[in-house]
C-alpha cells in the first residue's frame, strides 16, 4: 500500500495517556485505506513499539519526531539513530518547528537523514515556505534549495525510500491549510525536481505527504491529489476519532 498517513502527536501525551490512544486508534481504524505511523515522544517510544508488534498489525507503524545526527557520544540529552533502531520504523525529520525553535539547519538535517538509512530508519523529511516566502513568490524556491541540501548526503538508492511532507509552515498549527491546487503546484514542482535529478524510477516511487492543519473534513482534498500519497497530521492526530476518520478515507 503505497499511501501513508503519519501522527505527530508532538509534545503531548504521557505514557499511559499514549497507550490509551493507541488502544482507541486500533479499536477505530476498522478498514485503514492507509499505512498509519505513530510518532509518540521519545518517553513513550518503546512502549508504543512494543505494543504496535504485539498486534501484529501489517498497517500500523512507529516513528521517532527526531534523530541525533551521530549514532553515540556526549550529546546530553539526544537520542541517537542507534537507540531508535528496532523501535522506530520511520523518523520525521526537518520539522519546520526543529528547523525554527531549536534552529536546525539544513546541514544538520542532511546528517539527520543519513544517521536514519544508518539505521535502518526511514526518514520523513519535511519541507515548506514561511508565509513572508510564499508572499514573495519564493515558496517554490525555497522549497527545492530545502531539498537540494537536505538530499545531500543520501545515495540514489537510498533517496527512492525517502518520504517527503510538504509542510507550508504557515498553514501548521494555526487551522490556516494550504489549498489542495496551492499545494498540488508545489507537489508537480517536488515531482519534477526528483524526475531531474534522479530518474523517473525513483521520482514515481518516492512518496509525498501533506501536513498543515489537516482534519478529517480536508483530508480528502488532499489525498485526490495525483501526486499526494498521503498525509502528516499534528493537531487532529490527537483526537483519536478524527484521526481514524482521516486513516480510512
Ligand atoms: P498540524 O501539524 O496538523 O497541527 O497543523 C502538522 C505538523 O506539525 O506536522
């Protein structure tokens, strides 16, 4: 199943508050139409990976929100690609809210997605214009310079693995969503960068998710777009109703 839908429960939730929403997410998506992957905090990981094998559930996966970009060492208080192998399948990178609170760069990020494929973790790197970009006309732009550092380091095969959310920062938290032709333009643009530069083999398999304000009521616009193969959700990822709405679309 090509299509992905990603919870970024964020900050919130405590332990047992996550095991109680994944219990009510398994008992509500009933007939997924999507691969859903759950990225709880860092404290609520292991249980969370834990209790995702014990299902034995071939549509149910875990992510990490973020990745040290070393595999060990003194990094007081991060957590490396090799504590996360086996726990995390996926790992949400470049978040417009790493990149702007704790000031990640581009560099860094490119070192983020190679300690993922160093782990056999599969990187969901996010992209998107600030709103003072979009209204300059430079969203596009900004778009694939993320892209093009932030690729920097991986290898043709690894890139085909690679998972892309186009993440308009304005549209994130703030219940402003991008529209779906807004946001398919920027898909066609990210489609023919990667054609470019890698090849049609790899530009048709990769995946392109949307994330910014989505609720099970736009989910649907989103995912009719030809290029959009699923969706990264924040907010209404914490409600486990609406979520399970939006994984069986
Ligand atoms: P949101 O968050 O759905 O609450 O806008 C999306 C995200 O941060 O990835």
């Amino acid at each position: 199943m090509k299509r992905i839908i990603v919870a970024n429960w964020k900050m919130n939730l405590t332990l047992s508050q996550s095991e109680t929403m994944l219990a009510r997410l398994r008992a509500n998506i009933k007939k997924p139409t999507s691969n859903v992957v759950v990225c709880p905090s860092f404290v609520s990981l292991n249980s969370v990976a834990n209790i995702i094998k014990s299902y034995s559930d071939a549509k149910l996966f875990t992510g990490a929100q973020n990745i040290n970009e070393h595999d060990e060492g003194p990094f007081t208080g991060e957590v490396s690609g090799e504590m996360l192998q086996g726990l995390a399948d996926y790992c949400i990178v470049g978040h417009s809210e790493r990149r702007n609170i704790f000031g990640e760069t581009d560099e860094t990020i490119a070192k983020k997605i190679a300690a993922c494929f160093r782990n056999k973790i599969i990187p969901i790197l996010c992209v998107g214009e600030n709103l003072h970009q979009r209204e300059e006309g430079l969203a596009k732009r900004t778009i694939m310079d993320q892209l093009e550092q932030d690729l920097s380091e991986v290898t043709n095969e690894e890139v085909r693995n690679i998972i892309i959310a186009y993440e308009p920062v304005w549209a994130i938290g703030t219940g402003q969503n991008a529209s779906p032709h807004d946001v398919e333009e920027v898909m066609i643009e990210i489609q023919k960068y990667l054609h470019n530069k890698y090849g049609e083999a790899v530009a048709t398999k990769l995946r392109i998710l949307y994330g910014g304000s989505v609720n099970a009521d736009n989910a649907k616009s989103y995912l009719d777009i030809t290029y959009c193969d699923g969706l990264l959700v924040g907010g209404a990822s914490l409600n486990y109703q609406e979520f399970a709405k939006i994984c069986q679309l």
